[in-house]
C-alpha cells in the first residue's frame, strides 16, 4: 500500500507513501489517454518499474514516473496492494450477503459502515440501489466458518432488520486469469 517513483528501476510499490483507501471520491479533471493507458498497466502490473510502465504506453521513464505521480496526487490512483489467493489461507469460500436495514438514516447508514470496516472477513462492502440497503462479499474456510461469522460478527451488526445468504460455487473469471 505505498509507492514511490523516483528512478528507472524502482518498483512502483516500494516506499513509505501510504493511501487512505476510504477517502471520498476524487473530483479530478477528466484522464487523458496516457493516463488511462498508465492506469490500465498498473491495474495488471502494480509491480512494473517506471521503465516499464514507460515502455508499455511509449514514454521515457522519467516522464512515467511524473505522470504516476500526478496520478498518485489526484487519487487515480489510491494505493498498492498485493492480490492474496484466499485460499493459501483456508478461506476457500466466497459468501454473497444481501443487507437489508432497519431504517436508512444517515446514523444507521454510518453505524452500519463503520461496523463492517472492522470485520476483516468482510472484503467487500457496496451501498445497493434497489431491493437490498447492502451487498456483503465475505471469505470464508467453509460452512462452519460461514456459521461463526454470522453467529458473532454478521447479525449483530447495527441495524440489521434481515440478512439472505448466498454461496459461490466457483469463480468463472479467475480460474482464466
């Protein structure tokens, strides 16, 4: 979750920049093509050197290095981070839980928030427009561990009027990647 960009061989998450990933939303003008390409590297090679970065959208690295960082500065770009294969550690499970709340005041809204910040089996967490306030993704061992997290974490949530879970049988799009 940090990043530097000073020479051609520094990897693009080593330094002591750190991004606060809940922020509001950037109010930032709109991406030129460059931007987007740099974005679009990035999304798939985090790691990628300045040079490489560089060489995948045709810039010297030194001006990927400034484009990177003005992207780091408007918040297109928010942070680092590795993608953890779940299931390395025991969490084999991907759990889809729809939110329903009591009320949708503002207080309920954020005491509700503030509560899944602090649940790391939670790894997603989306305010819904239509039947469900909320979608919950959650990475879970199995059944069991799915059990436990709804006994102590899932329904005592603040706010909580019901609860519908579902359970992910495989994930299509990662098994090609």
């Amino acid at each position: 979750m940090s990043t530097n960009h000073e020479n051609n061989g520094k990897k693009s998450g080593e330094s002591s920049k750190v991004f606060d990933f809940h922020a509001p939303e950037p109010k930032g003008e709109p991406l030129d093509e460059l931007d987007g390409a740099i974005l679009r590297h990035l999304a798939h090679h985090g790691r990628a050197t300045n040079y490489e970065v560089g060489e995948a959208v045709g810039l010297s690295a030194s001006a990927a290095s400034r484009r990177i960082q003005a992207l780091e500065a408007s918040r297109a770009i928010r942070g680092y981070q590795a993608r953890i294969d779940d299931r390395f550690l025991g969490k084999r499970r991907t759990v889809y839980i729809r939110v329903t709340l009591e009320s949708q005041s503002a207080g309920v809204l954020e005491a509700f928030e503030a509560a899944v910040l602090r649940c790391p089996d939670i790894v997603s967490c989306h305010l819904m427009a239509g039947q469900y306030d909320y979608m919950l993704v959650a990475r879970v061992a199995g059944i069991d561990d799915y059990g436990r997290l709804h006994q102590t974490v899932l329904s005592r949530l603040p706010g909580v009027a019901r609860l519908e879970t579902s359970f992910a049988l495989r994930d299509v799009l990662s098994a090609r990647r």
